[in-house]
C-alpha cells in the first residue's frame, strides 16, 4: 500500500545523520549516564528530498517518534505498519521512524560482504536451536568464531558506542533536529525499553509516550534478578511463553477442528499430542523440500505463532501438517519467511542487545541455563536459553544504562500490556509501571505480543484519547481484546 505523501518521515533513510553514521565521533563524549565533556555533539540539520514509493518527507506540525521493535532497522517496521495507525494520530503527527545505530542507513554494524556469505558461515548451526550435546559443541563453536570474526571486521568505535543508551541520545539530537521542544513517541517491545531508557536520561523532554508489550529495564540491563543468567531466562520468557502455549493447546482442545486444525478433542488430548509430536520430530526429523535442514524438536516449538492471534488458526494447521508427515513418513511444504530489505545480519541485533545488558561469559553457562529452562518451562526453554550466546565473546560497551528508572518525567507514561504475552511478560509491565516515576498501565486481556498487533479498540481509543490529548486512563483500568482464539 503507497502511504499518503507528507504524512511519514523515515529520517535513517533519508539522510545519513551525524551522530548515526559516525559514531566514532561521539567517542570521546557520551557516557553511561548522558553526554560530557566540553562540546555536545552537534545537532543534525536535515536535508530532506522525495523518499522511496512516493513518500515525501517533509515536517507538519506535531511529531510522533516510532520505534517498532525488535531491535532492527525501522523502514519496513514503520512504512508497513503505518496503515494501521489509528487515523486520528496520522491526521494529528507526522511520523518519524528513525533507523538505530548499526541498523539499516545509520552505519551498519556488518561481519560479512553479503548475507549470502552470512548465511553459509551459519548454516552448520542447527535450525532453532541446539539439542544433544553434539549440536550444542557446534552451536559453541560456530558463535566463538562469529564473534571472533565481527571483532575483527568491524570498527572499534561502533561496537563499543552501539546501546540502546546510545540511540537514546540520538534520538534526542532527533528531536532537536525536527525542531520540537518534547518527544513524543510510541515504542513497541523492544522500543519501550529505549524509551525507558530515553525517559530516564531526558526526563524534562518527554511528551506523551506510548509502551507497547514491556520490558523489564531492571531485568533487561542488570542481573539483579537471577545472577548468571541469560537476559532472557533472567525475565522468565520462557515460563510466560509456556503459560501462553498451554493456553493455545487448550483453546485449540476446546475447539472444533474447523476452527483448530490440530485440536485432539479435549485440552488434555490437545496437549498430549503436541507432546507426542515433539517425541516424534525429535526421533525422525521431517525434511522440507527446498531447505538443508529438518524440522526436529527445535522447529516445531518455534513453528507456533503465539505473538499473534490472528496467526493461531493457520499454526495449528502447520502443526497437523507436521502431524500428518510424521504419521505418514513423508514431507511437507513449509511456510517461506519474508525476506529482509537490505543487508539485516543477525549481529546487528547482538551488537546492541549484548551491549545493554550482562550475559555470561563461558559457553558453558548456556547449557546449564538450557537445563534450567527445560525444567521450568518445557520445551519453551530452549527457545529462550540460547539467543545470546554470542554475547559470550561479544566486545565490551562503554555506554549501558542501567537504571536509575524513577526520575521524575514531564509528562507521565502510558503503558500497555496484554495479560498473556509470550515475549514481554505482563509481569514486565507491573514492573515498569512500579520502576518509572509517572506512569500508568492499561491492563489489557488476551494474548499474543503487543496490543498493535493483537488490537484491542478499548485500548486503541484510550490510546488516542491520551496521545491528543494527555488524558490517562482511569487506575487499574481494563481492556477486552477484540480477536478472539479459533474462533
């Protein structure tokens, strides 16, 4: 869909900022806790032309920041998504998406010439994630030498300035540069931890912020919570993504197999044969035609899409497809990923996400928090125990922020957070709305991660009332979402 012209503005797309494409410069004058010394980086003056697919970045009056998660680049998360926010903001904002540091346009963090190159350096690494003491000995290996590989390749001065502190500042010199004396901003995942983070380092120019789907900042930058862990067991992701598979066994049990594919009669049914089927793939793996590698017990846990309602209906048929193959002894079609734009490695994400927070040192570690995990969580476990080992031999950052939380902001905070989010807990939003100074959580029932992508429309008016006008929620204020599981 081409979007209207002048109602968006991608400034990491549009120009190659300062502070984004050369952050080796900022060396000498950002710190943990803010920027120092004698001169302040200088704020961007912004030279705009016409965008891609007819998109015309000029300024209207009143912005609104958008980070939509991940980490990643943000073109494809704001353009995309744009159509779907509300039109009253589209009428009220300009949008400004912005792509991070080691993102997209704003000085990529890059460990090989091609993806291409990056995938055939990963290909010996098991799909998902590793399970036998075999793959795990390969798993160590392969992210020792990537991260041998990106010390090397990249500039020291991007790795060791590449947080999410970092990126706060930028936003900061952002807002400057669009000429607004408050940010305003709605972040998503991921994007609520830069704006805890931007709210606590420039608490006198927030405006009104929206946090979708919560992290935990003391969780996510410190391991207060549970020493020695890895950033996402210590924010027990895997025990919330258990709790929403068993709700999505459950409903799928309940269901009739027209609206469940893979319902077995019965939640108990239901479960015993998601179980009986990761027994199976786990034995006698299923080949996909056109792919290198079989779906074991690693892919049938992630072939569930529990951060989205509205996919559960089509994952539950995956899942019988899978029954099916193993029943049959044959092989199925596999559902293609989309394709990322531009150059999109895995260590773009790895280079921020390793920078803001601990994770153990020795590859070890990640075996006993697998075991850990397993215990706690079934086989939600290993999809959270090992994402970040390659934060094992990551290099060090100088900038992380972590904490304080509760300085006293402009304006307060609107926070969301869906009951059953398998990603970022509805635990991480208690924790949030108790960590910030001015803040208030809008519980919202259901499941899946974030409410932009499970929607709720008594959210979805709150959310607009407050960003139009400042408006909060009345306290302990509920929503209903409005999709409803296999329906």
């Amino acid at each position: 869909m081409k979007l209207k012209p002048g109602a968006i503005t991608m400034l990491g797309l549009v120009l190659g900022l300062a502070c984004l494409a050369a952050p080796a410069s900022l060396a000498a004058s950002v710190r943990s806790t803010g920027i120092s010394g004698s001169a302040a980086p200088p704020v961007p003056v912004l030279k705009w032309r016409p965008c891609q697919d007819g998109f015309q970045c000029a300024s209207r009056l009143g912005s609104l920041f958008v980070n939509g998660g991940g980490p990643s680049a943000q073109y494809v998360n704001v353009t995309s998504g744009y159509a779907a926010i509300p039109a009253a903001l589209q009428a009220r904002y300009d949008i400004v998406g912005f792509d991070p540091r080691g993102f997209g346009a704003s000085a990529p963090v890059r460990c090989f010439p091609t993806m291409a190159a990056e995938g055939r350096f990963l290909s010996a690494l098991p799909a998902g994630f590793p399970v036998g003491a075999r793959q795990i000995a390969r798993w160590d290996a392969t992210w020792a030498a990537f991260d041998a590989r990106c010390a090397r390749r990249v500039r020291a001065g991007l790795l060791a300035h590449d947080s999410t502190a970092d990126v706060a500042r930028d936003m900061d010199l952002l807002r400057q540069a669009v000429g607004v004396r408050v940010l305003n901003y709605y972040g998503l995942s991921y994007g609520t931890a830069l704006g805890a983070i931007y709210a606590n380092l420039f608490p006198a120019r927030v405006g009104r912020f929206v946090l979708d789907g919560n992290m935990d900042p003391v969780a996510y930058t410190t391991n207060d919570h549970a020493r020695g862990l890895p950033m996402f067991l210590r924010d027990r992701e895997d025990e919330a993504s258990a709790a929403t598979l068993r709700a999505f066994l459950d409903l799928c049990g309940k269901a009739p197999a027209t609206a469940c594919a893979f319902t077995a009669g019965t939640p108990a049914a239901t479960r015993a044969k998601f179980t009986t089927l990761i027994r199976r793939l786990r034995a006698h793996p299923v080949f996909f035609p056109g792919t290198r590698q079989a779906c074991g017990f690693a892919c049938v846990v992630e072939s569930v899409p529990l951060t989205q309602v509205s996919s559960w209906q089509s994952g539950a048929r995956v899942l019988q497809e899978l029954w099916a193959a193993t029943t049959a002894h044959a092989s199925t079609a596999w559902p293609a990923g989309a394709a990322a734009a531009g150059y999109a490695g895995a260590e773009q994400s790895f280079a921020l996400t390793c920078s803001d927070g601990p994770n153990p040192r020795r590859p070890a570690a990640y075996t006993a928090a697998a075991l850990l995990a397993y215990s706690r969580s079934g086989p939600m476990g290993g999809l959270w125990a090992w994402p970040t080992e390659a934060c094992a031999h990551w290099p060090a950052t100088r900038d992380r922020y972590n904490g304080p939380w509760n300085r006293p902001t402009a304006h307060p905070i609107l926070l969301l957070g869906i009951t059953g989010d398998p990603d970022t807990p509805y635990w991480d939003s208690l924790a949030l709305a108790r960590d910030l100074a001015r803040a208030r959580l809008l519980t919202i029932h259901g499941y899946g991660h974030e409410e932009f992508a499970n929607p709720s429309t008594c959210a979805t008016n709150y959310l607009i009332r407050y960003l139009l006008t400042g408006a909060l929620p009345a306290k302990r204020a509920v929503c209903q979402q409005d999709g409803r599981p296999f329906r």
